[in-house]
C-alpha cells in the first residue's frame, strides 16, 4: 500500500509545476496581444516576433 502511495505522489508531483508554467505561458500571451494590460508582478520576457521586428527595423 505504501509503494501504491509513493507512487501516486510521485505521479502526480510534476504536474503542478507542469502547470504553473502553462499557467504562467498563457499570462504573458494575454499580456503581450494586449488583452490584459501590463502587470509588473509577472515577468514575461519580451516575444521573439518583437526582437526579430526590432532588428529588422534598424
């Protein structure tokens, strides 16, 4: 029963980390389309499209 249990654990120890960065990806992508406004509390790094437009406009 306790090998069942750890096991369980294990499984499912992942999965809300897994979650987190889904969670934090999809935050960014309403911040940076403009659907939410910016939040100084959640660090997006700035989207490759914008730095290749920026280098590309130089």
């Amino acid at each position: 029963m306790a090998v069942l249990y750890l096991l369980v654990v294990a499984g499912l120890g992942g999965s809300d980390y897994d979650q987190a960065v889904a969670d934090h990806a999809w935050k960014c992508q309403m911040i940076n389309e403009g659907v939410w406004p910016h939040d100084p509390a959640i660090h997006c790094p700035v989207p490759l499209e914008t730095l290749a437009l920026n280098t590309v406009n130089r």
